[in-house]
C-alpha cells in the first residue's frame, strides 16, 4: 500500500470524528457555562471600575468645588483620566454633576495638586499636608 493512500484515509477517518467532537464542545453546557462565567467577571470589573473612578471623581471634585478653583493639569487629568472613561463606560449621576461644577470652575495656570495657601486654613483629617503648622 502507498504511504499517501494510507494517510489519506486516516484523514478522511478523522475529519469526521474532529468535527463531530469540536461541534460537542461548542454545543455543550460546560462551555457555554465558562464563556458566561468569563462575561460575568468582565462585568464584575467593569462594575468595580465604574465605582472606584465615580468616588475619584466626586472626591476630587468636591475638592476642586470647596477650593474654588482648578489648575489646567487637575482639570485636564481629571476630565481625560477619570471622567471621559467613566463616561464612556455608561457612568453617570452625581459624578456628571460634579464635573459640571468643576467645569464651571475659574482655571488658573498652577499644576500643584493641592495649593499649599488652601491647605494652611484647612484641618482636613484625610490630608496630613493640611494638618501641619506653617
């Protein structure tokens, strides 16, 4: 017998049994379970993503809010870091509030985070800056 008639018909033996046992596993429960499972956990994430960039948003907000003001690097890092992705994810609410205000905000040139003259009036327990004598 010729080599190439002997591997032809195991391929032409095999072609069926492949399909047959790939389309098994593609219909079966077990994957469609995992390929939900995997969706959910995306879901999770995304979840927990919205949530920890809607708490920034508003922290740093209300911050920018009290301040009365917000340097261009605070509003630009915030707006294209935090909001736009927040948004674009389907965030919205008080969040979306929030950077209305901030966006009404007067923009001033400084790219200091936190300005140290804000800082020296205000005992604020979460920013140990805020706490110390000048």
């Amino acid at each position: 017998m010729d080599v190439y008639a002997v591997i032809e018909g195991i391929v032409v033996t095999l072609v069926p049994i492949v399909t047959a046992l790939t389309c098994a596993l593609i219909a079966s429960a077990g994957f469609w379970a995992f390929i939900q499972k995997r969706d959910d956990q995306r879901d999770a994430k995304t979840k927990l993503l919205l949530g920890l960039a809607h708490d920034r948003i508003v922290d740093q907000g209300l911050k920018y809010i009290e301040r009365g003001w917000i340097a261009k690097d605070e509003y630009h890092d915030l707006n294209k870091y935090l909001y736009g992705p927040y948004s674009t994810f389907g965030g919205n609410g008080l969040a979306e509030k929030i950077m209305a205000e901030v966006a009404e905000l007067p923009i001033h040139g400084r790219s200091m985070v936190m300005d140290v003259d804000y800082l020296k009036g205000h005992n604020n327990e979460r920013n140990p800056a805020a706490r110390r004598d000048y």
